[in-house]
C-alpha cells in the first residue's frame, strides 16, 4: 500500500510532538524525497552508509533517531 509522505510526516510530528521539544536539533522532516511510500527505514544515524543501504533495499523514506545537522 502506497501511503503520501504528508501523512506520514504529519502522523510522526504528532506521535513525537516534534513541535513541543525545544532542541537545537533539526526535527522533523529533512529531505523530501519522493511522495509515494511504500517501504520506510529505520536508523539511529542519518549517514551515507543508511542511506545506501535503504536504497538497495528499495526504502523510499528513512526515519532516524539522529538526523542531519
């Protein structure tokens, strides 16, 4: 099932309050990417390792714990 990348961000914005924590941090979305998701990532760094990785394995979306800065 495809879902749009909106919903998805908008849904992980709520679920993680990303507006209520004030961080230096850059929360929420980083890179667009495309907006048909099928298969999402998970990781703990945002890096070049993780996003090859979620490519060869056909991920359209990446969630990580550390993002880019």
């Amino acid at each position: 099932m495809r879902k749009n990348r909106e919903r998805i961000v908008s849904y992980l914005n709520r679920e993680l309050k990303v507006s209520e924590i004030n961080d230096f941090s850059c929360n929420g979305l980083q890179v667009k990417g495309t907006e048909s998701i099928r298969k999402i990532a998970l990781s703990v760094d945002a890096c070049r390792e993780v996003f090859l990785k979620a490519k060869k394995e056909g991920c359209q979306m990446i969630v990580s714990h550390h993002g880019m800065i």
